[in-house]
C-alpha cells in the first residue's frame, strides 16, 4: 500500500499511524521495540527512523511504501 507524504520525510511510529496499521502511538512502540517493523528489508527499532520517499516498511502482512503527494 502506498502511503502518501506532504514533507520530505515521516517518522516510523507517525507513518505507521498514518497508514492506519497501527491505532496509536503506544501501539507503534511496542511492534518497533519487538522488532516486528522492517524498513528496506531490516529490522528496525528506532520509532523516530526518518522514512523518505521510496523507503518501504513491513508489519505483520502489510507493505507500506511511502510516496511523494
């Protein structure tokens, strides 16, 4: 799924938010922190990772891909 961007970069608990994968902030946390969330292929653990346009994210099944609006 594509998720539309306005700036030039999302953080990885706002994107999740954003795309609805997630219901809050709490929730982004705790699937970052598990190492449930994969951005590019790699796990990541760090909720302020800046995501720029092209950049693609995984939790659980869904695929998000953040694009330019």
């Amino acid at each position: 799924m594509d998720v539309e961007i306005r700036d030039e970069m999302i953080r990885l608990g706002q994107l999740l938010k954003l795309a609805g994968v997630v219901e809050d902030g709490a929730q982004a946390r705790e699937a970052i922190e598990a190492g449930e969330v994969s951005v590019n292929g790699e796990v990541e653990r760090r909720r302020g990772r800046q995501l720029h346009p092209g950049d693609e994210v995984a939790l659980g099944g869904e695929r998000l891909t953040v694009v330019r609006a």
